[in-house]
C-alpha cells in the first residue's frame, strides 16, 4: 500500500528560485496505550483485536479520503501511516499487529533497551511476538529507563508515544490514574495536550468514545472531561481529522496558504531604506550584503550545518531533518526579506513626507522656481501613495509577520524532535486545540512530517545531548536577542538624539526671528525666509523621525528581546544540571514556548501597523 519514505523523497530540491516553499508530505500517525494482558481478562483479549482494526480503519478511511479530496495541499509523495507503540504485552501488541495489516509503519518506542524490556515481556509470554513486530519495526527509540524508577520510564514512553501520534487508541477501563506511567497516566497527558483519544472500554459490550477537548472548547476540564466526549462514529471521526490534517477553513486562509507556497526569493535586494538608517544613524555601515539575498541564505546555511554537526550529528538520535531545514530556510529567509521592505517601505514614506514638508517651504526661498518645486513635491506624494498601495497590495506587513511566526515555531522543532519525549505546544488554545491559522496547520504539518526520531538515549547521552541543546539552541537565542536588543536601543538613541536636536534648531531659530523682529534686525528681512524654512521644515523633519521610531517601538523591541533572553538564560543553566530527559524535555519546551511568547506580543503590537498613507 505504501513504500518507505525515505529523507530524500522528503527533501525538495536545493534550488531556492525555481521552487518554492515546500509542500509537505501527507501523514497520519497513530499511538497505542493499554492495559497489559493480566489486566484485560480472556474475553477482552478475544474481542480486542476486531475492536481494534474496527477504529483504526474508520480513522485510516477518514484520513485517507481528507487527502484525496485536498491533495493540491500536499506534496507528490506518497501518503505515510504512522503507529507509534511501546509494544508491551496486550493492547500495545494487538494494535500494532491491526496497524500493520492496514498498511501503517511501526515505529517502536521502548522504555528501556531492547534486551532489558524484553525480560518484562517473558513472563506475560509475550516475548516472541514483541521479537517478530520489533523486525518489522521501521524505527526503534530506546529511551533512558532506570529500573529503580520504572514507573517513570513508562512515563517517558507514554510521553514520547503522545508526541509524535495525531491520536491515541486508549484500551482502558476509565479509571483514575494510580501512579506514573499508567494507561490512565498516558491518557491524562494526551488530553492535556490536545491529542484526540480513541477510548476503548476493555468489556466487550462497551462503545467506543472520542475524548478530545475541541469537542467542548469553552472550559478546560482536568482530565476526562464528560463533555468532551462523542461516539466514534464517521462523523465525529471525519470533523476531528479535519480540524486537525487540514488548513482553517475559509477563503482567507486559502489565499494565505497558496500566497505561501509561490513565494520566491529574488537574488537581490532593492529596498535598502533600513540598511541606510543604519547607517546615518552610525549604528553599524551600509555593505554589500545589504544589497544581495545571498549573505542571508548563507547564514541559515551555516547555522543549520553548525547545529548538525555539533549537536544532532553527535548524538545516538537519528532524525530526519531535511524537511525541518528546507521549511524553516525559506520561513526564515522570507520574513527577513519582507521585514526589510517593510520597515524600508515605512522610512520612505516617512523621509518623503519631510521632504514634500521642505519642498513646499522651499517656495519661499525659491520663488522664480516655483513650477519646478510644485512638480518635486507632487512627485513625492505620488511615490508615497505609491509605495503604500505598493506594499498594501502585496501584504508585505501580514507576510512578514506571517512568516516571522511560523519560523519561530519550526526553529525548536529540531531540538524537541531529538529529546524523543518534548513536543510543540498544540496549536489554538488550551480549551480549543485546532489551528486556527494557515501557519499553525502548516508547522504541525512539519513535525508530523519528521516522524518518530530512532536510536538510543541512555541517562549520560540524554545528560549530554541536554547540554548540547543549550550550547546550540538556546543559548545562540539568548545572544540574538541580547545583540539585537543592543542594536535597536542604539537606534533608538540615536534617532531620539538626532530628532531632539532638531527642534533645538527650531527653536534657537524662533529666539533669533524673535529678537531680531524685537530690535528691527535688518539680517530678519534679509534671511527671513530661511528662517521660515526652519521654523516649519525641521519640526516636521523631527516629526519624521519621531514617526520613524513610534513605528519602529525600537525601544519596546528591545525591552522585550532583553527580557527574552533572561528567560533563556534561566533555562541554558538548567539544561547544564545533568536533568534528566523528562526535565529537559520540559526546559526545552518552555524555552519554545517563551520564545513564541515574546513573539506574540510583538505581532500584537505590530498587528495595525500596516503600511498606508494614513
């Protein structure tokens, strides 16, 4: 039904102008969690299997049919199916068995070595077969489990088993959770976050439920929430997959999403306005690179090579990561090109609107070219017209902040991905887990895409990989939002400074008119004019400037950059500490989730700052 899909049917191709953002594969994962054999009885292990293949086909059809009819969403590679299974003894085992029959890949997720975990299998005679779908498993994560603390290693395998399924099959009787590492335990957190579960009842009469708290997104419930429950039945199944493996639905998000993919990149760069700020102000000198694309693909390059081989490369994790970095380069590359003409795009405006300021002053001083001063100052308000419709037209605020977002949200992908257990905050809210933007479909799209990691992590390379992760993901953002805060505060100074002194001018040249109107100074009639232009040009000159650095909030920027990086800071000393990888797991999520945090109110407050005339 399906062949392996392997990093090079996934990674599009390295030419950046002729392709575009890429399309994803379309795939559909799938996780077990269930009692084990002496907790299930005879006739529940005998009607187990048909109940099993039972749900998992109608969400395969659903899936399935979700692809079919939305297919010019995806990319030409063929459809992957998921099941992600620790393989213990009972539910785990018949599911994974049910999966395989309908075409799904094994990806096994053990909570401790191989030979280790296999010693808790023999006594629920359950060895052999975990042997035969263990072989047939196309990837195998061994996860750093300590017999002393087992409850805590089938945490961690619950854990990991929730963040890279799209929904759980629960054979579970309903109960409390009595401790870590529990069926009710893994259900607890596949609920917490977001992740649809299927709950079959092990009675053989018992119907199957959906728990998934998007049914009822008003209140968020801890734990089981009666109101979030719906029979597993087609319809419920069909509107659960689709909030889930689909875009919002809409016109705008549709002209979004195909605005995204024919996106390109150009190789040189014309709105250089910013880079030119820079420089008067003196905060750093105009370059070359200032007028190319390439010094920008060549720094994600290098990033992304650094973190392969100082920190993926180096440690017994194999994920395929070549998605991730084609997605996130041009995420990345894009939102710097259009921050640049935006921010561009505002400077002009507001440098012309001084200057048609001037050229109508200019008059005064000029009169015998007064047809010639009209045409200048016409000229410059249709460009300003011009340069809004322009940039209005072509979304160049919406696709920026867009784009900013979504590459925010892929970044830390890599380092969750090779911690096996962490995983993104699902997208929407708490209450509603459901994409409620293109670019929130499209990131989980991204991480569904890159699978289950394989390999092995013991409690040293778990301690290892921890420190790497803070040496190669958080703390180059702690230093980015250190330095960027350092350059936009200087601005800021420096344009405050320049628009300060400016109506210092204004006003030294409103004294001098004054006493020299006083004592009927001849130099007032004979220079007059310019004193005019003075009195009325640099005030809007200063105003221009003022303008530039409200639109900017350079200030707030870097207040919260600053803020940002303490945060990260506080997590790079943690992720040292020998944690532990549930605990680094956690620091490396809330690392993300501080980091999108800090996005996110810096949309809000950029969100009405469109590029108009007004």
């Amino acid at each position: 039904m399906n062949r392996t899909v392997s990093a090079a049917d996934l990674k599009p191709a390295k030419s950046v102008a002729p392709a575009g953002p890429p399309r994803l594969p379309f795939v559909f994962s799938v996780g077990i969690t269930g009692h084990r054999m002496g907790a299930l009885g005879p006739d529940a292990l005998k009607a187990l299997p048909a109940r099993i293949q039972s749900a998992l086909k109608m969400v395969t059809e659903s899936a399935l049919a979700i692809h079919a009819g939305n297919h010019a969403l995806f990319s030409d590679v063929p459809t992957r199916l998921d099941f992600v299974s620790p393989l213990a003894g009972g539910a785990d085992q018949i599911a994974a068995e049910a999966a395989l029959q309908l075409g799904y890949r094994l990806r096994a997720v053990l909570p401790f070595t191989t030979a280790d975990y296999r010693h808790d299998l023999v006594a629920e005679a359950a060895e052999a077969r975990f042997d035969e779908l263990l072989a047939r498993a196309e990837t195998r994560l061994e996860l750093p489990g300590n017999r002393a603390d087992e409850p805590d290693a089938y945490a961690m395998a619950g854990r990991a088993t929730v963040a890279h399924c799209d929904v759980l099959i629960a054979v579970w009787d309903g109960l409390k959770a009595r401790g870590k590492g529990g069926t009710a335990d893994v259900v607890e957190v596949a609920i917490a976050h977001g992740t649809p579960v299927i709950h079959l009842l092990p009675g053989e009469g018992e119907p199957a439920k959906l728990l998934w708290a998007a049914f009822d997104p008003v209140v968020d419930t801890s734990g089981v929430d009666p109101m979030s429950e719906r029979p597993l039945d087609t319809a419920h199944v069909d509107q659960m997959l689709k909030a889930i493996l689909l875009p919002p639905p809409g016109d705008r998000e549709k002209h979004f999403v195909a605005r995204f993919f024919a996106e390109r990149i150009p190789k040189y760069r014309v709105r250089t306005e910013y880079a030119m700020l820079l420089a008067a102000a003196r905060v750093r000198r105009l370059r070359f690179r200032d007028f190319s694309e390439d010094y920008t693909a060549r720094m994600i390059k290098e990033e992304w090579r650094s973190y392969q081989e100082n920190c993926a490369a180096a440690h017994d994790v194999s994920v395929p990561f070549d998605l991730l970095e084609d997605a996130y380069s041009w995420t990345d590359h894009l939102a710097t090109h259009l921050a640049q003409k935006y921010r561009s795009g505002h400077i002009f405006s507001f440098v012309l609107g001084g200057l048609a300021v001037c050229m109508g002053l200019a008059a005064f001083m000029f009169p015998h070219f007064k047809f010639q001063e009209a045409f200048i100052e016409t000229v410059l308000t249709v460009a300003i017209i011009m340069n809004a419709h322009v940039g209005s037209k072509n979304e160049w605020h919406r696709r920026w902040l867009d784009y900013r977002q979504l590459a925010e949200r892929l970044r830390p992908m890599r380092s969750l991905k090779l911690l096996a257990l962490a995983a993104p905050d699902p997208p929407g809210t708490e209450t509603n887990p459901v994409a409620q933007r293109w670019i929130d479909w499209y990131a989980s799209a991204v991480w569904r895409a890159m699978g289950c990691p394989s390999g092995s992590l013991d409690p040293e390379s778990a301690a290892k990989l921890a420190e790497a992760i803070g040496d190669h993901e958080v703390a180059p953002q702690m230093s980015y939002h250190e330095r960027n805060a350092k350059v936009i505060e200087l601005l800021d100074k420096r344009l405050e400074k320049f628009g300060t002194s400016l109506f210092f001018i204004t006003l030294i040249s409103s004294n001098i008119t004054l006493v020299g109107l006083a004592i009927n100074a001849a130099f007032v009639m004979k220079w007059g004019n310019w004193f005019t232009l003075i009195s009325a040009g640099f005030p809007a000159l200063a105003t221009t400037v003022f303008g530039i650095r409200f639109q900017g909030d350079f200030g707030g920027d870097a207040l919260r950059s600053l803020a940002t990086a303490e945060k990260l800071r506080q997590i790079d000393k943690e992720l040292r500490k020998d944690p532990g990888l549930m605990r680094a797991g956690d620091l490396t999520e809330q690392a993300a989730r501080f980091m999108l945090a800090d996005l996110d109110e810096w949309c809000l407050v950029n969100a009405q700052r469109d590029l108009s005339v007004g």
